[in-house]
C-alpha cells in the first residue's frame, strides 16, 4: 500500500532537484510530508489471564505523516504532525515454552507537536537540525495465536507519545527543502484485553517542507 507514495515522494524529489540552489526561505510557514520505515524494537508483554511473559517482535513497517509548522526565529521551529503507521506481529518468545509464530496487526495514529531546532550551520544549502515531540497515539491492536499459547485478543488503546532525533535539511530553492532524519517514538504500554504490552520504534524518514505564501509574517 506504500509503494505508490513512495514512487510519488521519489519523482518529486528528481524534479525539485533541477529547480535551482537558494539558501533563503521564502516564509515563516509552511508544510510538510514524511515517508517512514520504522524498525521495531522487541516488545515486553505480560498477560494475566493464563498467565504469560514475554517479548512480542513485530515486522518493519512503513508511516506516512504530515505536519504544519512554524518557525518561531531563524533556528526554532514548531510542527503539529499527525502521523500513521500499521505494524504486523511476526513471533511471539514466551518465557519457559520457547519461540513462536504471531498473527494480527497493530495500527497506531499518532498526534504530535514537535519542536525543532535548526543548527547555526549550513554547508552547500545543507543544515543539521535536532528535534524532539510529545503528544498522545491511538492503537488498534490484534493478537492472534494460532497454537493456543496465549488467548487472542483485539481491542484499543490510546495513550501518551514521545519521540527525540535529528537529521538534515537540503534547501532546494526559498519554498522548498527536502529533509532526512532518524528518530525514536516511544508511547506508554499499551493494554489489549488481558495483555499489556510496550511500544517503541526507530524511524528513519525523507520529507519535503514546501513554505505557503504569506504577507502577514515576514522573515
């Protein structure tokens, strides 16, 4: 399902590349979009009814997110960002009874406000930026386990979110810039029926911020 956008994110960047070099941006506000692939860290679980411990691993995945943002000075910026990603269980390693295959899926929806600091250095229209967020994710989560183990289990759960990281920003011309960046997102345990489990990723992301046109905030 990430297939095309990611093929629309790639011919957008081949040809922004050929509109010019600039250094200055045009606004103070402007928008953005991100394509993501978020690597999943092992996940502790403990469920109460059997009852059973142990580490769920889900499979990478793709996010797709956009954002509004605000530069507040030359270095520090805002964006409020909704984000969205879907995650499927690969196995499941229960203490004292071994490895096994997990189905189901997790979806999460995650509203953020993050914070943005562009570093006082640019080489070539490059410039490094730090960034960290906080907000609230919502999560669809579905267990499924076909040998028994633990009980099946779907249900949501909503709760809050974090995330911390840094990349690089690329200014093509004033309105746009192409950035690359890392980060990690982490969100309070998540319970899903019976089970109570944590959540965290690492996200690598490609984005293109494009600065909307306006004549009520100047440079």
């Amino acid at each position: 399902m990430f297939k095309k956008p990611l093929i629309a994110l790639l011919i957008a960047v081949t040809a922004l590349a050929g509109a010019g070099l600039a250094q200055a941006q045009s606004s103070r506000l402007y928008l953005a979009g991100y394509l993501g692939l978020n690597t999943f860290a092992e996940s502790d679980f403990s469920e109460t009814t059997m009852p059973r411990e142990g580490d769920f691993e889900f499979k990478n995945s793709f996010s797709l997110a956009g954002a509004l943002g605000l530069r507040l000075t030359p270095q520090w910026r805002v964006e409020a960002e909704i984000s969205r990603r879907s995650a499927d269980a690969d196995r499941m390693d229960v203490e004292g009874l071994g490895t096994f295959k997990l189905g189901g899926d997790l979806d999460s929806t995650f509203y953020m406000l993050n914070v943005y600091y562009d570093i006082d250095w640019q080489w070539k229209n490059f410039q490094p930026f730090l960034m960290a967020g906080i907000g609230f994710a919502q999560h669809e989560a579905q267990i499924i386990d076909a040998n028994a183990i633990v009980p099946n289990a779907t249900d949501d759960s909503l709760g809050f979110a974090w995330s911390m990281g840094g990349g690089l920003k690329y200014r093509i011309d004033p309105d746009v810039a192409l950035t690359g960046n890392w980060r990690y997102v982490g969100a309070n345990d998540l319970e899903v029926d019976s089970f109570d489990f944590a959540y965290s990723t690492n996200e690598f992301r490609l984005g293109i911020e494009y600065d909307l046109p306006t004549d009520w905030i100047g440079d």
